[in-house]
C-alpha cells in the first residue's frame, strides 16, 4: 500500500509526471482573471472567492483523465489487480496520491492567488480550511469517474461530463465557507455541509470506483 | 497446490471462444498452452488469474496462487529497473529482489530507467516480476515476444527452477522451451487437452 502510494508520488515527481499541471493552470486562470474583468479592488474582492475555487477545481479536473489511464495502458492495473492488494485500497491510495500531488499544493498556492485578486484578510483562513476539506472530495470524485472511464478512447471529455456535476456540491458548499469567510458573516452551516460530502465520499465512493474498475477490467 | 480446471467455457467481448475445458495443473508441472492466433489463450489465462468471469465451469485452487503476466509488462518508463522491480517486490510482500535480477541477468542495466531498456530487455524485466511474487503457479501469455536466444534459454531455466520448487506455470507460446511440459492444444469452441484424457474421465 506504501509502496504503491510512494511509487505514484515519485512518478508525479518525475520528468513528465504532470505535477504541477494543475497548478500551473490554477496559476493562469487567476492572473488572467484581472486582465478580463477589469481592476476595480471592488469586483475583484467579491468575486476572489468564487474564482479561486472554481479555478481549484478546473485545476483539479485536468489531471484526472491520467488518474488510472496511464495504469491502464502499460499493464500494470491488470497486475494490480491480480495482486494481494484489494482494488478498493488500489483506488484509495491512487486518490490519496492525487490529493498529495494536485489537491495540497492547490490548497497551499490559493492564498498566493488570494493576494492578485484582493480576497479581504478574513477570507484568507476560510479560503485555506475550505479548499482543505473539499479537494480530498475532489480526488476521490475524480478517481471514480476515471474508474468508470477508463479503456476508453479519449475517455478524458466523457470524464468531464461525468465528474462536472458530482464536484456541484462541492463547489456550491465550499465557495459559500470562503464566500461567507471573506465577508465576516457565519461559516458553520456550508462548512458543516462540505465536511459532510467530503465525509460521504470518502467514506463510500472507493467501493463504487472498484467495482466499476472490476467491470472494465474484465 | 493443483490447480483443476473442469468444463470451463469462457468468453471474449461476448462471443464465447472455448468451452467444455477441463484440466489439471500439479505441482512441478508445466502446461504449455497451443493454439490458433484468437482462439482465447489469453482469455482463458485471464479467466484463470481472476481478471474476468467464465460463462460456465469451475476453477479450483487458483485464490491468491497465480502470478500472471500479460502481453504488456507493466513497467514505468521513468522507474529504474532496481525500482520498477522492487515495487512489484513490496506490493507481494517480497524483500529480496536479488535472485530475479540474477535470474534474467539484470545486474548490468539495474539503475537505468525502463523507459531507455530494449523490447527484449523490458520483457526480461517483466519476466523477473514473476519470481519476486513468490507465487507457485506462473501464467505467462507469449513470455517469448521479443527476446533472443539466450534471454529464452534464462527463461526456460528460470521456469525449471520454479517447478523444481514445486511451481507450476502454464505459458501460451508456440516456440519449444524444451520443457518437461504436457501440451493443452485448444481448438474452436473445444479445448482437448491429449495428456491427461484420463483425469477428464474421472470428472465425465
């Protein structure tokens, strides 16, 4: 299980790897989100919050379609599977190594990003404890949706279209802590709420990516 | 530990390939697989390392025992050898990985990254991934594809050394190993396997 969690970091880490796709891309769409909207400190400070979010989970989206499919492709998912290890702790460990190479360095940069869109002081802490507990949602959400999407053909669209609405909820709930974190007002509920997704999928969505990863194997 | 295999019919994309299979694996023994190219060997082998479902038939003895190489080895390019090898080592619980590099003679190349290794020498390591499983009955899906002679010489002494530990393999190939092995000849919709008629008869 370790050494399938470190053998995943080190190929994130390595030459082509695609670390740091995703923040590179979250990097982006923030710089340029002043450039389009216009610099009124106003318009930004109220919008940081939505932007910053929606752009951790774009970020989020674009390196799922490698999630599984690069297993795929040379073998080794099939080796995987005639391992020791249960698929459902395969599919855990490759959402946790997601989260450690995409999700954390997102949650890490946001507050960087917060400073070119004027997130007010509030909204900084808020920004940070939201991301930190949707993105492991994310991973786990993206994970089974490249469970279900993978031997496909330029599967990476299809999983798109399959992933958008499951982060729904999880966006809607984590902009509003950061939304409500940045303009003073109470947290509590949305935060409850996003802990609670986070929760659920985590909990029950590993069973569901390996019994669909069990079907597309066959 | 026998693998047994009785009236087993089995499907690609749907379309049933074989049926009405039935054999035994022993300890020490070696099953070579022969047959048309898409009659299933490689459906039936991964039939029987559990990575899909028979229409029909049981297989017995084949939990947690098979280690199963496919066409593709499963290596990343970006690993080194040394890496690559000990990966597989730790997911099956294996410390020494030693013995496998010996065995396949990839002492030389063990700090280079697969990505810059032959066809041949990306086989051998693929290969070298069946000895650090530990596991005694081998299933090998064309293990020959790509390697010379002498690479074919260290893999047939790599399987006789594992059936004399009381291994047992069965290899889809259709080069002689010169392996002290039965032959499952598999036809359209009918597996006849000559050697052990009178083990299909106790079962009939």
């Amino acid at each position: 299980m370790i050494a399938l969690l470190l053998r995943d970091l080190k190929l994130a880490l390595r030459a082509g790897g695609g670390f740091g796709l995703g923040l590179a891309f979250f990097l982006i769409v923030t710089v340029l989100v002043p450039f389009s909207v216009g610099p009124q400190s106003s318009l930004l400070s109220t919008i940081a919050p939505g932007v910053l979010w929606l752009g951790a989970l774009l970020a989020c989206l674009l390196s799922l379609d490698r999630l599984l499919a690069l297993d795929w492709e040379d073998g080794s998912l099939d080796l995987l599977a005639t391992a020791p290890l249960p698929l459902e702790t395969v599919v855990t460990v490759k959402a946790l190594a997601h989260w450690l190479t995409t999700g954390l360095p997102l949650v890490l940069a946001a507050p960087f990003l917060g400073v070119l869109l004027n997130l007010p002081v509030p909204g900084f802490l808020w920004l940070v404890v939201s991301l930190l507990l949707g993105t492991p949602a994310m991973s786990v959400i993206g994970t089974f949706g490249a469970a279900l999407t993978v031997g496909l053909k330029r599967g990476g669209l299809l999983l798109s279209l399959l992933v958008l609405p499951l982060y729904v909820p999880t966006l809607i709930f984590g902009a509003e802590v950061a939304r409500r974190g940045a303009t003073g007002m109470e947290t509590q509920t949305p935060l409850l709420m996003l802990a609670g997704i986070t929760a659920a999928t985590v909990a029950l969505l590993p069973f569901a990516s390996a019994a669909v990863l069990r079907i597309n194997l066959r | 530990m026998t693998l047994t295999v009785t009236d087993l019919a089995i499907a690609r994309g749907g379309v049933p390939v074989l049926e009405g299979l039935s054999f035994a694996l022993q300890p020490g023994k070696a099953l070579i697989l022969r047959g048309p190219n898409g009659i299933g060997k490689t459906t039936l082998l991964r039939t029987l390392a559990g990575l899909q479902r028979p229409l029909a038939g049981r297989i017995e003895g084949a939990e947690d025992q098979i280690a199963y190489a496919s066409h593709s080895d499963g290596l990343k390019p970006t690993l080194t050898v040394i890496e690559n090898l000990s990966f597989w080592a730790s997911v099956f619980g294996t410390r020494d990985i030693q013995p496998a590099l010996d065995a396949f003679a990839l002492n030389e190349l063990s700090d280079r990254h697969a990505g810059n290794l032959s066809a041949g020498q990306k086989r051998r390591l693929g290969l070298a991934r069946m000895l650090v499983t530990e596991r005694p009955i081998w299933m090998l899906d064309e293990p020959t594809v790509s390697l010379d002679k002498n690479a074919v010489q260290m893999f047939a002494d790599a399987v006789r050394a594992h059936l004399g530990q009381g291994g047992s393999a069965l290899i889809a190939t259709h080069i002689d190993l010169g392996l002290n092995g039965e032959v499952l000849d598999v036809g359209p919709n009918k597996a006849k396997p000559k050697p052990i008629d009178d083990f299909d008869g106790g079962f009939l």
